[in-house]
C-alpha cells in the first residue's frame, strides 16, 4: 500500500511542473530518491520479519550421455554365442538320445518277433519230423500212389513256406562237427570220413534267421 501511495505521488508531482515550473530533472531526482526510499523501507521491513530472500538455486546441469562401450557390446555378443551353442548341444544331444532310442526299440521289436517266430516254428518241426517218417517208410511200389503224392506235395510246400520265412534246414552229414549246430549223441568207425566229421543225420536241425532254433542230432567218425 505504502509502495503504490508513493507511486501516486510521483504520478501527482510529475504533473505539477508544467504549471508549478519545476524542470524534468528535479522530477527524476525525486524517483529516485523515492526509489531508494522504498528499497530501504523493504530491507527494514525484511529484517523486522526475519525474511531473507532466498538465494537463486543453480541450475542442476544435467549429465553428459553415457557413451556407450565398444567392450560392452563385445561381452552382449559373446553372451549370446554362447546361449546359442548351448541351445544347439541341447539339441544335438536331444537327437541321439531319440537315436538311440529308436534304434533300442528297433532291437527289441525285432527280438520279439524272432522269440515269437522261433516258439511258432519249434511246434511246426516235429509235424515236419513226421511227415519225413511216414515218407520214408513208404515202398518203391507205392511211391506212384495218389496218397503218398499228395503227402509228399504236403510236406515240400511246408518246407517252401518256411524257407520264405527264413527257416533253413542245417547242414550235417560230412560236414566237420560243430557243437553251435550239431548236437552228437553217438560216435561210430567210419571208413568214409574221416575222425571228426558227421557220419549220420538222426534228427534235423533248423535254422532261422541265422539263429539255431534246433541243433541236429548227429553221429560223429571217432
């Protein structure tokens, strides 16, 4: 109020020159003046209050930019080579594991075909042991019979059907003994072979698969 007050004076005194005859400078005089009376009424009034003007904060500078490392870059790339490689040994060792497995399962697939073919096999022999009785006892004179050809049509297309199969019949007679085929249940003199080798078939054995599923029974030369 006191400051606007003064205002109005000085507006008040800057007119009265024209017709008082003060000149323009005694005016400027007094502004000042004035000027510096109000600046001292406000100090005083600031140090009644216990005011002080608080000082002008600095402006905070922000930071330079962060410059980016080549080194970091370098490590963020290494990093990453090796997640890969690690994701392709995974993978790799993922595949041989599913290999190996395939090829186990395979196996024992396999195996247990086999263990079913030899059961089926080992009960059609000793119908195949029968029919080479039977055709063996039969005469010179009934050979030409309609029966016993039939019987021996019968019996070739079982020995074909299981050749097809794989089943093989073992060979024996002058061939050298050898216990993983032949099994001998006798020895006797012979002058045809010589000591060692197979002088007689009392049994056949068979074959399949390159696996015994019966030895031959067989009598050895001494």
């Amino acid at each position: 109020m006191a400051k606007n007050k003064k205002k109005e004076e000085i507006k008040e005194e800057t007119k009265e020159p024209e017709e008082s005859g003060i000149g323009i400078e005694d005016v400027d005089e007094e502004e000042k003046e004035a000027e510096e009376e109000e600046k001292a009424a406000e100090a005083k009034e600031a140090e009644e209050t216990g005011e002080e003007k608080e000082p002008e904060e600095p402006e905070e500078k922000q930071p330079a930019p962060e410059k980016k490392s080549p080194f970091k870059k370098k490590e963020k790339k290494d990093k990453l080579s090796e997640k890969i490689d690690e994701l392709n040994d995974r993978v790799k060792r993922q595949m041989a594991e599913f290999e190996n497995f395939r090829k186990r399962t395979e196996k024992e697939k396999s195996q247990s075909f086999e263990l079913g073919a030899k059961s089926v096999i080992e009960k059609i022999l000793p119908v195949i042991d029968n029919f080479e009785r039977g055709l063996a006892a039969v005469s010179e004179e009934q050979k030409g019979d309609p029966f016993v050809e039939g019987m021996d049509k019968i019996y070739k297309q079982l020995l074909t059907e299981l050749e097809n199969l794989g089943v093989k019949p073992i060979e024996a007679v002058g061939e050298e003994f050898d216990p993983e085929f032949h099994n001998a249940v006798m020895q006797e003199a012979s002058e045809e072979y010589e000591s060692g080798i197979v002088t007689k078939e009392l049994q056949k054995g068979y074959i399949f698969r390159d696996s015994v599923v019966r030895h031959s029974m067989v009598a050895v030369a001494e």
